[in-house]
C-alpha cells in the first residue's frame, strides 16, 4: 500500500516563530512528529507524559499541543478536559487527528493535521519496506491515515529559523520530495517503536524486546500467555496490555488461580445465583462478567483445575459463560491475558493443561526474564524502587559496597525478591540516609 497524496501546503509567509508541544510517552513517534513540524518551521517542545506537557505549556505558550492516545500518569480524557479549562487559546489536537472537545480551530490546524497525515505515510512505508516482518508477526499495514486537509490559506513564520535543521525544505511549487518519509535504500526501519515502556525498568535487549512484543499486540483482542519466573513482572506486562489497548477505559480485573480454594474458584470467575451452594445468601457476579468490555488477566493458569479447564474453554469460544446455579447464558467481550511460571506448552503434553485452551491462549507468546538475564539492569531497578520507597519515608541511597554484593547474587526470586530486599534494607538503615553492605540481607534460607 503506497502513502496516500498530500497536498502541497502554500508558500510560506514571513510571520512570528511558533510554538508546537508533542506530548507522548513514545519517544520515536515524538521524534518523528517533531522532525516533520521542524521542516514545517514550528519550534517544537517535547514531553513523556501529562504532568510534563502541563509545565511545558505553561512555560513555552504553545499555539498548538498534539497529545498522543495515551499518557502514562494521566486519564487521557481527564487531561483533556482538564487542559482545555487551563489553556483555552491552545489548538489542542489528538494523535488521531481528532480536536479535543471546546477546543477552537487554531489558524494552524492545516499544518497540524498535515504533520500527522505524513508521520502515518511514514509508518505505511516502514510496513512496505518490511514484509518478512510483518508475514512472521502476522500484523497488519498501520489503519487508514488522516484524511486530507482541506486546502486552505496556511501562513509560515520567517523561512529564516531554517537553519533549525529541518528534514525537507519547502518547495511552492511541488510540497515536499516524493520519497519524504521513506525507508533510506538499503536500510529497514521497525514498524513499532523499540523504546522500552515506562512501566518496564531496564534497558537489555531481552526488555526492550517485551516492550516491542506488547506494543504489537497491545490494540488487538488477541489472546496473549505471558510465561516466566516467579517475581519477573508477568501482572505488570498484562497491565501494560490493557492500558494500551483499546480496551484500556474498561476493567482491567485480575485473578490468581492458585489463590482461591478449587471449590470456590468456578463461582469466582464464573458468578453465582443466590442459593447454588451453601452459604451463597446472594447473587454474585464472577470475575468474567465484571471485566465486561475490558481485560481478564488470568495469573498461574496453570493451577487451575482440569475440570474448570473445560468451562474456560467454553467461554473463550463462545464468549458465553453460565453462572454456578443458574441455566441461562450471558454473552460477555473481554480480552483474555493469561500468565504462568510454567512451561505450559510441556504442561499440556505431560496431561496436566488441556492443549486446546492452551493453543487458544497462546495465541501470542511473551516471556519475562528472570532477573539474571538482565543483571545490567539492576543499578537502575535499584535507583527506581528507593525512589518508590522514598514516597513514604526520606529517600535513601546505596552505597557502592551494598550495591556490589546485591550485584553477586543469583536472584531466584527475581525482581520481587530484589523489592524485599531492598524494603528489608531501608528498615534496618534505620534513620541513615544510606543503606550499607551490612543492611543487605538476602534471608537466612539464601544468605
């Protein structure tokens, strides 16, 4: 699919610098946003998340704000709702191309809608550059960009800030270069970004592909199985899942299977009617159907009884489940996220899963490392649970001979037992600032 035509944008006119703040916690979509409003001669600003664009805005006075489909720290729509109060005068435009409610129509929309139109052909042409990519992973070219603009009489500021490094310059005549966008010969751009997520703590390569797994699958309803160690992250990939998919207004409702008693586990995710068994005085709503429209994260699936098993497998193909006691069926949308620390592709072979939920629930494989896969990290996991720690109580640092012994252990516990550890730490520092080698206690069952 070629990048649909644009069409060129007037000759610029002389007219004050202005101002272009991109909010996104995706940086190579900032990136790319950026480049394209730079050639476009906007002085752009950048932030990763709604607090940041509030002080971006209130110190650069932007014309004009393009905020991303989501913010790590803030509700989209409360953020805009909220923004759109504070700062009245400011275009204030979505990625999708879409005007913030009450927002008014700046000048410069042309111009802004223009950017997003040619930061999708991008994408589109990174999506034909890479068609072994794309038959592997199964995906999809990018949704149909922006429509075109409307021409309209669009003003410039002074072709003078040029030298501001802009991608393409302006031609009158023609608009920008007809390969504008376009993989350079030779070279392969990735489809999705490959930044880490901000959920995630740690740079290695095996992090950095997570992310990459979760913001392929992340707007699709595909089936996701998250396997890995105990204390690897699993419930955090799954949230992550749910915050960026369209789902992510919904319930995000999570279970553990091998928390809940097995008598008690059926009427748990499924719900139950008053009466069904002793000591239901009342009604209850399962699991399932409070997720309705949302997200189902099923935790240590590979617990769960063979002969629940059967009734999941039901659902997760009809979208129909039953209440305990009860002999009607109700439909119920949710997006199954299950996770396990088990192999459970050799579970099922050895008896003990169904093979046919797990191949419906490995539908799309992630894995979370263990913790001594990415030991590099672990200076960074450090610096980012004493800060969390720090919410709470005075904030205290490592020192270098504490850090190196953390660092010569094996970690079977993962990143929650690098948690324990720490919060154990903190505790036995006391009122000092800094926690020693001596503070450091792994357990006496591991120490």
């Amino acid at each position: 699919m070629q990048p649909h035509p644009v069409p060129a944008l007037p000759a610029p006119v002389r007219g004050k610098p202005r101002t272009a703040l991109v909010a996104s916690a995706d940086r190579s979509f900032r990136q790319r946003l950026a480049e394209i409003l730079t050639g476009l001669r906007w002085q752009v600003r950048e932030s990763e998340g709604g607090a940041q664009t509030w002080s971006e805005a209130e110190s650069a006075a932007p014309e004009a704000v393009i905020v991303d489909s989501w913010l790590p720290d803030l509700d989209l729509s409360e953020f805009l709702a909220d923004f759109r109060k504070r700062f009245p005068e400011v275009d204030l435009v979505t990625a999708s191309g879409a005007t913030a409610a009450e927002s008014p129509r700046g000048p410069y929309r042309q111009e802004l809608l223009y950017a997003l139109r040619r930061s999708q052909d991008a994408d589109t042409a990174a999506w034909n550059a890479a068609p072994a990519l794309r038959s592997r992973s199964g995906l999809r070219p990018a949704p149909a960009p922006l429509p075109a603009p409307a021409p309209a009489t669009v003003s410039r500021h002074d072709p003078a800030t040029s030298s501001e490094n802009p991608l393409w310059k302006l031609d009158p005549a023609s608009g920008p270069p007809a390969n504008f966008g376009q993989v350079p010969a030779g070279g392969r751009r990735e489809p999705v970004s490959s930044e880490r997520l901000p959920e995630l703590v740690g740079n290695a390569s095996c992090m950095i592909e997570v992310s990459r797994r979760i913001r392929l699958v992340a707007p699709r309803s595909t089936p996701v199985l998250i396997e890995g160690p105990t204390g690897s992250g699993k419930e955090i990939v799954a949230e992550a899942l749910h915050r960026l998919s369209v789902r992510s207004r919904k319930p995000f409702v999570a279970i553990n299977c091998a928390a809940i008693p097995e008598p008690l586990l059926e009427a748990e995710l499924f719900g139950h009617t008053r009466g069904a068994f002793t000591g239901a005085v009342q009604g209850r709503t399962g699991r399932i159907e409070s997720a309705d429209g949302g997200t189902l994260f099923l935790d240590e699936i590979g617990e769960m009884p063979l002969a629940l098993q059967s009734k999941l497998l039901r659902f997760v193909e009809s979208g129909e489940l039953q209440r305990v006691g009860d002999n009607e069926t109700v439909k119920v949308d949710v997006r199954i996220v299950a996770a396990t620390h088990r192999p459970l592709a050799q579970h099922a072979q050895e008896g003990g899963f169904r093979a046919d939920l797990y191949y419906r629930l490995a539908v799309f494989l992630i894995r979370t490392p263990p913790l001594a896969d990415h030991a590099e990290d672990l200076p960074l996991l450090v610096e980012y649970f004493l800060e969390r720690m720090g919410r709470e109580a005075p904030i205290k640092r490592i020192a270098p001979e504490a850090l190196a012994r953390l660092s010569a252990h094996s970690w079977p516990g993962n990143v929650r037992e690098l948690e324990h550890v720490l919060e154990r730490a903190a505790i036995l520092a006391g009122d000092e600032t800094t926690i020693t080698a001596q503070e450091i206690d792994f357990g006496t069952a591991v120490n």
